[in-house]
C-alpha cells in the first residue's frame, strides 16, 4: 500500500485575506484558485519548491464553521512548516509582522519557535537536525 497525506483543510473567514497571508507574508505558492459557485472556491496553497501535503484554505460557510476559525485544534500547534533555514525564515517572517509566540529554541529534534497566522492557528517554524 502506497499513501501520502493530500491536503489539509483549513477553515478561513476570507479567501483573499488567506491567499495574501500565505502567499505574500509566508511565500507560499498557488496552485490553483478555482471557482465554484457564488460563494465557494477551491484554492490551494503550499510552500514553494515543495511536493506533498498542501493546504485547502475553506471559507467558513456557516456560523459553527466561522467560530473555529483561528482554533481550528483547541488551541494547540496545528501545522508544522519545516524550513532548511530557520533564521532566514525568522527573520523573514518576522520582518513581516509575523506573531511569533514562543521564541526560537534548541530542541533535541532541531531549532523551532512557534507563530501565529493571520487567524491565531499556532504553527511550529522547524529547522530539524
């Protein structure tokens, strides 16, 4: 048997806000921002130079959908974004007005801090060793 993780779906209030936060203040790359209806959109996104697990950004349809936004897991980190450059990506992120909530830090697995995007999702910023 041969899987892979596709897409993760994450529930936003705006389609536009979340492709600007992911694209212009994180880098992540578009691949695709189809229309659906009136009011649904099928837009992915993903960090650039990379394959495998992407992010389906879901406009909340509904006011149950709309509470979870930003919240997604109870508060705790949902996603995990590996870098080859910690510092770069810092710096970067952090330049940008990127929320970081826990500073950077030497774990046994490798350098991470933890940020929040535009919605208060927590993320781990990872640079494994």
């Amino acid at each position: 048997m041969n899987q892979q993780l596709g897409q993760l779906a994450l529930v936003v209030r705006d389609y536009n806000e979340a492709i600007e936060f992911y694209t212009t203040i994180l880098g992540f790359e578009i691949l695709e921002d189809t229309e659906l209806s009136t009011t649904k959109r099928w837009v992915r996104v993903r960090p650039k130079g990379t394959v495998g697990a992407e992010l389906l950004l879901a406009k909340a349809a509904n006011e149950e959908q709309l509470s979870r936004v930003g919240n997604q897991t109870g508060g705790r980190v949902f996603l995990f974004l590996y870098t080859d450059d910690f510092d770069r990506d810092f710096d970067n992120y952090s330049s940008k007005g990127v929320v970081f909530v826990r500073p950077p830090e030497e774990q046994s697995y490798g350098k991470v801090a933890v940020f929040e995007d535009l919605y208060g999702n927590l993320w781990d910023l990872i640079q494994p060793k």
